[in-house]
C-alpha cells in the first residue's frame, strides 16, 4: 500500500475486527483479518493489540486450543464506544478525501452536506 497507516486507523480497524467476533477472537486471526486490507507485519498488530488492552478498550482471556494457550481478545464497551468514535470520524475524512481524489462534482458535494 502506497499511503501510510497511523496509529489511530490501526487501532479503529483492530477495534472492528474484534467487534465482529461476540465471543472474542484470537491475535493471529485478527492479524490475517487486518491484512486483508492493509498490509502489516504480525510484529506491528501485537503493540496495538497490546494499547489497546491498556487502554482498556480490549480484554484478553485464555483458551486451551489443540494443547496450546490460545489469548483471545474481546472489545469492551469503553472500545466500542471509541470504535464508534473512529467511525465517524472515518465517515468524515474519508468523504472529504474522497470529493478531493475521486473529483466528485462540486453539485454532488453540495447536495450531500
């Protein structure tokens, strides 16, 4: 990918693809899940998993999986309200950027403000 990722849309992204899971999803998944839109080492996801549990927008519990301890990650309703947060702001940036990239007609802005 051409444009970098921050810190925030990480963080936003990892939020809805644990949001999806009711009972939790473990780091591995959510890293294959992530990378299907933005490519990302599995080295980058487990510091933002990692903020995200301080932050206490995320919860971690273990699970025993074929022998092994599996950690999994549930959002919390403090990540669900900061994923919220995230994705209005995504709903606002990304049309602006998007008028400016894609040159959507000045009428067509206009009639969507």
């Amino acid at each position: 990918m051409v444009f970098n990722t921050g810190a925030a849309l990480l963080d936003a992204v990892v939020l809805a693809i644990v949001d999806r899971e009711v009972e939790g999803t473990y780091g591995y998944r959510i890293t294959q899940d992530v990378r299907a839109a933005i490519e990302v080492s599995e080295s980058t996801l487990y510091p933002v998993l990692w903020r995200l549990q301080q932050d206490e927008c995320l919860q971690t519990y273990d699970m025993l999986c074929a022998g092994r301890t599996r950690r999994y990650y549930r959002i919390t309703e403090r990540g669900r309200r900061q994923l919220a947060l995230y994705q209005q702001e995504w709903a606002n940036y990304s049309s602006k950027i998007s008028q400016l990239l894609l040159r959507i007609p000045e009428t067509v802005k206009n009639a969507s403000n």
